[in-house]
C-alpha cells in the first residue's frame, strides 16, 4: 500500500489532469459555439477565426470555410495544448468583423460573441457534468 504522500501526489496528478481537460473542453464547446454561429456568404469570415495560447493572432487567412469543420479542426488541435494556467484568444481580423458582431448580418442580428458569452455558465456546466461522471 502506498504511503499518504504517494497517494496525495496521485490525487494531485489526476486532479491536474482533470481540470486540464476541463479547460480544453471548455474551450473548445466556447469557440466551436462562436464558429458555428457565424453568418456564411462566401465563408471567408467563419474561415478567419484564429485561435492561439499565449498570444493574440495577427492578419488574415485566405480560407474560406463555410462549414466551419477546417477552422474547428485548427481550435481542436490548438485547446489539447492548453493548460491551466494559460490564455487562449479566439479571435477574427477581418475588418467587419466588429459589425457581423454588432447586427450587420440578419443571419447573426445578435452577434456570435456576445451570445456565446451568455451560455458561458451553462457550457461550464455541461462539461462539469460530463467529466463527473468519468
């Protein structure tokens, strides 16, 4: 049987990793929520969605997704990086995006960030939910 120490530093490691995963998660449901909610045309602005931990993404893609998978793919591999701790930053730099967010599309009248940013608390849940019954 291990000693108390041992088994303080495994439930240390499994707790590590639990909210390591959480965060990732989150993270994820977050800006795969904000992705999807984008107005399409051509799908350049759903494609320009750029995700990275530690800093904030400059310029612009040439992507043009209108699915939303190939830019959902790059924030799925980005978030299995994150640890607790760091900042990730989902950002879009194309010029309008300040007024997709603020009712320029009638396909996005209330934004995609701000609205996502309202089911913050319930995404956080849902995935407490499910990693608790792991």
């Amino acid at each position: 049987m291990p000693g108390f120490a041992a088994q303080v530093t495994a439930f240390n490691r499994k707790t590590e990793a639990k909210i390591d995963t959480a965060i990732r998660k989150i993270a994820l449901d977050v800006f795969s929520e904000v992705i999807m909610m984008s107005p399409v045309d051509t799908g350049r602005f759903r494609g320009n969605w750029q995700v990275a931990i530690g800093r904030i993404p400059q310029g612009t893609l040439e992507l043009d997704d209108k699915a939303g998978i190939a830019t959902i793919s790059k924030v799925q591999a980005e978030a299995m990086n994150l640890s607790a701790g760091q900042v990730i930053y989902l950002v879009n730099n194309l010029p309008y995006a300040g007024q997709l967010e603020y009712g320029y599309s009638s396909q996005a009248p209330n934004g995609m960030v701000r609205l996502t940013v309202q089911r913050w608390r319930p995404i956080v849940d849902a995935v407490a939910r499910e990693l608790s019954k792991e």
